[in-house]
C-alpha cells in the first residue's frame, strides 16, 4: 500500500481531512502495515497491538503512562471512525497472546492536522515507554521498524504474527525517486529503503525506532505506509512534538 499522506499534505489539513474519509489506502482499520521478510524482535516493551472487535489491525507505541500513538488511518473504517467500545489495546508483551488489555478513554483520542497520526488516551499503562526524537533522522540513518502485522503478501488477514516483529531500513533523502508519494518538500513525513524486510498489512501506526542498546531506543516516526517490496514511508516525530506535548500534558 503506497499512503497518499504525503500527497493530501500539498492541498492543505481542511482537504486532507476530507480525503481520509474517502481514501481507501487511509480509510479503513484493516490490517494496514506488517513485517515481511525482516526477524522476530527481542526487545520492544514500548510496542501496543491495537484491535478492533478482537480481531488485530494495527499497532502503537506507547509514549506516557496513559498515552498511545499510532497512525490516525487505523481509526476509520468505511469512512467512518471506529467506535472506541470496539477498540483494545495489548501491551508490556511481545507476544499478543500474552500482556495486558488496557482500553480508550472514550472520546479521548485526537488526530494531528499535519500528519497520519493519531494520539489516544488509554487506561493506565505499566509499560516502559519510548522516547521521543528531538530532530529528524538523516538520510543514510539505519533504522527499525516495529509491529505485528502480516508475513506474507497473499491474505495479509489470514498471516498475522503473533509475535513483534522487525525490519531493518535505511533513511532516504526525501528527493529521492522512490520517494515520491512519501513525502513533499517541507511536509512531516520521511520515508526509508529496504535493508532487511519491509512492513505491510497491521504494522501502520507502529513505531520507527533508532538502533542502539536496549533502553536507548528513541521513537523517530510512527510508519504509516509501503509498497510491500522495497519503500516504506512514516510521521516525523520531531516535527509533531508540540502537537504531542500539547495533547498529553493537558
């Protein structure tokens, strides 16, 4: 799935909003994002698998004691938000059949204007959570991606894995060809290349981590889209942090 949220950035937040209710690639809370190829994952305490009826759909991040960030997409389904009765989230486990459910507040979730992201209000949570970046990764930055999404190409549905997951890419230089439909001069999106495996379908939302010893992980982006084969795109953390600050220390 190639996003179109670094396109709706060139038309404007009032436009973009409106799109997100009629773009099926933003639309609906299906498995969106998952960890094709890559390895499981050791270390992720941060990590939240979010579903939807009980049935896995995306994953998160957890970024206070009450707060989760994933991608704002997860939470329309047929052009309609999700009611929060029907949404869980499972966390402090890297296998989803393990850990805790913890549910939204209701009618405490809030979307950013500016980027594919999506701040939820939860139950409290006893979770390490993940730090947050300051400045924009550069081109060239190895990075994770994290989730629990589909290992397979076919029926994403039916591949969902049970277990974190993730892959291995590298930061692009936004002007890079296969970067178009990723990312637009000044908006808040970057988008990384293949290394070892790429996401697909349930991994949206999840998060893009720096690489470094277990702890000091910061949390750079939160992906939002792929094509499944080689490009793979996220929100800039950096450039949301007073959006996130605002929401969370309210």
């Amino acid at each position: 799935m190639r996003t179109t949220t670094a396109w709706m950035r060139r038309i404007g937040a009032a436009a973009a909003a409106a799109l997100v209710l009629v773009s099926g690639a933003v639309a609906t809370a299906g498995p969106a994002g998952a960890v094709i190829g890559g390895e499981r994952s050791a270390y992720g305490p941060w990590a939240v698998r979010m579903f939807v009826d009980g049935k896995p759909e995306c994953t998160g991040t957890a970024i206070a004691r009450r707060w989760v960030i994933s991608a704002s997409h997860c939470f329309y389904e047929q052009a309609e938000p999700v009611a929060d009765r029907r949404i869980t989230f499972r966390v402090g486990a890297l296998d989803v059949r393990e850990g805790t459910v913890v549910r939204p507040v209701p009618g405490k979730r809030v979307g950013s204007a500016d980027a594919d992201m999506m701040l939820v209000e939860v139950e409290p949570m006893d979770v390490r959570v993940a730090r947050l970046a300051t400045a924009a990764p550069r081109p060239g930055t190895v990075v994770r991606q994290l989730g629990w999404g589909a290992t397979c190409t076919d029926d994403e549905n039916s591949c969902q894995s049970p277990v974190l997951r993730q892959a291995t890419l590298r930061v692009l230089d936004p002007d890079a060809p296969q970067c178009e439909g990723y990312t637009v001069p000044g908006g808040s999106d970057f988008c990384m290349g293949r290394v070892r495996g790429i996401p697909a379908g349930g991994d949206s939302g999840g998060p893009v981590m720096s690489v470094g010893p277990r702890g000091t992980e910061t949390l750079l982006g939160v992906f939002f889209g792929t094509d499944r084969e080689t490009t793979a795109g996220a929100g800039d953390i950096s450039r949301q942090l007073s959006w996130i600050h605002s929401v969370i220390r309210h």
